[in-house]
C-alpha cells in the first residue's frame, strides 16, 4: 500500500447483503477503474478502506469472501494491492453497540470520507392479498413500486430500552430520566445511523484549509416515501401502520432540511466537535460532513421476508414492470447501487446536494441517474424534526452515561 497518501476510507452499514454489498463492490470498481465522465478517476491515486459495518463477525467475513471472488475477475493486481477490506460489528438498533463500533472507528480511522447509511429494516408481517390484488388490478407497475399491501407490526420497540430499564442491572436509574422508547424502524433505519455518525463525527470534519475534500455521508432512502405516512407528532413511526415508509420519510426530510436556515442550529449543534472529540482533531477550524441522499430504485432483495415462491412472482413482476417502461426496476442491486455511489464520487458537489436521486434504467439506454420529486414540505418540517432528533440523541447520551453502560 501507499504510505506516503492518507487512504480514503468508506463505511457501509448493512453491507453484508443486497444494496449494502453491492455499494461495497461498485465503488470498488468505480474508484479503481471508472469509466465514464460521471465517474472521474479518483483524484488521489492512494489506497481505498472500505469498511463493512454488518451485525455479527461471520457475515462480514463471508461477504468479503464473496467481494474478493467478484473483483478476482474485476480488478487487476496493482489496484488490488491498494485496496483493503475491513470490517466493524454494530446493531443499529441498539446505542449501547453503536458506542462500542465508533470508539473502534475512531482508533482506526483519521477520517473517513464516506459513509453509507444503508442498513434498514421492514417490520413485515404479512400480506394483505385483497389490497395485492386491487393494487395489481389497478396499477400494476405503482403495485410493484410503492406496494401498499405489505402488512407492517404497529407499535414494534427495539429491545435496548427495556434491557436497561426493567431490568435490575446494578445502576442507579433514578440519576436522570429515562431516554425514550425506540421504534424499531426508526432505530434501525435511522436513529441508529444519526448516533453513529454524531460519535464518529471528529472523523468526519475536514480540515477547512481543504473544502473541496469534504466527507459525504450518502444515505440511502427509498422510492416509497411518503408524506401519507409520517406523522410529525409521531416521528418514530410507533403508532404508524407503514413505520419503514415513515422512517424513510424522515430521512428525506433531514437530509434535504440539513441545508435549510431553519434547521441550521441544530445541524450544527450536532455537527460540532466538542468535548472528548475537540482534542482529537487539529486547532484549526473544520468543516462538517454533507449530508446526501440517493435510493437504488427498486431491486431484488431480501428485505420483504416472502417465501421463495412469492421472491419468484416478484422477481417476474419486477421484469415485466421494465419492460413495461418503468425506470425504476433496476433488479440488480449492482444497478441499484449506481446513485448512491455517485453521489460519493461525484465532483459536481453543487449539484448534487439538497437533492434526492435515484438509480434507474432506461430500456435502450442502460442505468441512469434521475432526480427524485420528494413530496414532503421540508421546508415546514425540517427545523422541528431535527430539534426533536437531537432531542432523542441527548437524551440517549445522558441516558447511557448515568448508567455507566460500558462505553
Ligand atoms: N430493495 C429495494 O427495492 C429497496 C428500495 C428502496 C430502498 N431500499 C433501501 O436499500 C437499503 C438496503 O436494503 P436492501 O434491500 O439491500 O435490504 P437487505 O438485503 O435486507 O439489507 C439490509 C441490511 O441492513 C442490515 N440491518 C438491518 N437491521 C440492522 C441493524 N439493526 N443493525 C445493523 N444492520 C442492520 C441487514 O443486516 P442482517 O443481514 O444482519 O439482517 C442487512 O445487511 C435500505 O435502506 C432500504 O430501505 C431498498
């Protein structure tokens, strides 16, 4: 490896399956060897880090199994040897591992550049095949992109609050108040990415002598989202019948909200490096991360839990949706991961922010990059929905620390 050039690092959570994985392999290859104008040569000839954020060792081991059998073929020798695999543990619904992995990340890493925010969770239980049926009936190609007929848990909490709130574990639980209950998809889907990326944020700031190196956190939403279904008195979803296509609502939100004046405040009070953080990096001033957001259209993975013979419907249906016309069915997560690694990679930084895109594919003119229209008024929602973030995030913070939890 090169050591006279900081290496560039990336970080992808949920990156040992579906989009997560393809990420790690299509910026592989797009950093190493890009090939068309929308992926410039990476400006520094360096060594590139990726980082598999996955929920237990083995999962990372066996997909970087499978990352170096797919760039055997991909990648010639000398990049080869500038690239290093790595791997971190976290569950994303619980703060207590994501302190664990950030104190990790940040003894390993300086910086890190990217961070893929991907991993989710659908809290699926069922179908609901009268509304499959009128859904398909009527719009076949709309059933096959936002599917409302996926029955979701109402009201599912992470395990975290419980386990160290009802349970006799030796702290003193009357120091401060309790933080509040997590909502399974909220926790996974984003809260848990929000707290990792505040605990590794000195990681994150460059240096304000180099603004056009600046770290990107991309993270992933969906096509599915929706101001139908987030509720703002209920931002976690708890109450909600669609809590993934809420989570991914709000995600939209923040992100597009982060450049906005009204939630400036707070953005930069979670962006500031302060306390344990402030020694770590240099005196000078530094700059914050931005915050980006792409989806993968739509894809085949394992997200929705359907047996195989449904997996094989849909996989037919998605086919029939493309050659219907519709952008949007990608199929490949490959495919899928096109956006989200451009928005990493891409050196039109004005474009790029304050915009939802989204991979697509055009029969004819292969994959594509399209601007996504996001309903939601980000303007009304975003100053309050990030107060209310930071809220959680303090209250968590305090919450861990007055129990002494091992950090
Ligand atoms: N599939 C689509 O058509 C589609 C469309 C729009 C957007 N997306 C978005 O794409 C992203 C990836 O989804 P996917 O379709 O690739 O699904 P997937 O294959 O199920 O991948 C989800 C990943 O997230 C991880 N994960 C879930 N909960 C976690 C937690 N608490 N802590 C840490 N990791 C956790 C999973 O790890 P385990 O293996 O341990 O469960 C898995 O690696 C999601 O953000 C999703 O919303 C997908």
């Amino acid at each position: 490896m090169d050591s006279h050039q900081p290496p560039t690092v990336a970080l992808i959570t949920g990156a040992n399956s579906g989009l997560g994985y393809a990420i790690a392999c299509r910026i592989i290859v797009e950093f190493f060897t890009p090939r068309t104008n929308d992926y410039p040569a990476a400006s520094n000839a360096g060594t590139l880090i990726i980082c598999l954020a996955t929920r237990s060792i083995e999962k990372a081991q066996s997909a970087i199994a499978s990352i170096n059998a797919f760039l055997s073929s991909r990648l010639p020798e000398r990049e080869r040897s500038r690239l290093e695999l790595a791997h971190v543990t976290m569950d994303l619904s619980s703060p207590i591992s994501i302190v664990a992995a950030a104190a990790e990340l940040r003894k390993r890493y300086l910086r890190i550049h990217y961070v893929f925010c991907n991993a989710a969770v659908v809290p699926f239980v069922r179908i609901d095949w009268t509304m499959a049926a009128q859904q398909l009936a009527t719009n076949f190609i709309q059933a096959l992109t936002v599917p409302r007929y996926k029955i979701q848990g109402v009201g599912w909490l992470t395990d975290t609050h419980s386990k160290l709130y009802n349970t006799s574990n030796g702290s003193d639980a009357a120091e401060s108040p309790p933080p509040p209950e997590l909502g399974a998809a909220f926790a996974a889907n984003v809260f848990g990415h929000y707290y990792l990326l505040h605990e590794v944020m000195e990681t994150l700031h460059t240096p304000a002598t180099s603004p056009e190196n600046l770290s990107r956190v991309i993270w992933v939403g969906s096509i599915e989202s929706d101001p139908i279904t987030f509720d703002i008195e209920d931002i976690q979803g708890i109450k909600s019948t669609q809590p993934y296509e809420s989570s991914k609502t709000l995600t939209d939100i923040l992100v597009l909200g982060s450049y906005l004046p009204g939630a400036r405040e707070h953005f930069r009070s979670y962006t500031t490096i302060s306390g344990r953080e402030a020694s770590m990096v240099p005196p000078t001033d530094s700059i914050p991360p931005l915050f980006l957001i792409a989806h993968p259209g739509i894809i085949s993975t394992t997200i929705v839990a359907i047996p195989w013979w449904q997996a094989c419907a849909k996989n037919v249906g998605f086919w029939l949706c493309r050659a219907f016309g519709s952008p949007w069915h990608c199929i490949y997560p490959f495919v899928g991961a096109n956006a989200p690694v451009w928005l990493a990679l891409s050196p039109h930084v004005d474009l790029i922010k304050g915009r939802k895109w989204g991979s697509a594919c055009i029969r004819g003119n292969g994959e594509i990059i399209l601007e996504t229209e996001v309903d939601s008024d980000v303007a009304a929602h975003a100053a309050r929905l990030w107060s209310q973030m930071e809220s959680i995030r303090q209250r968590w913070k305090v919450g861990l620390e007055s129990q002494r939890w091992p950090q």
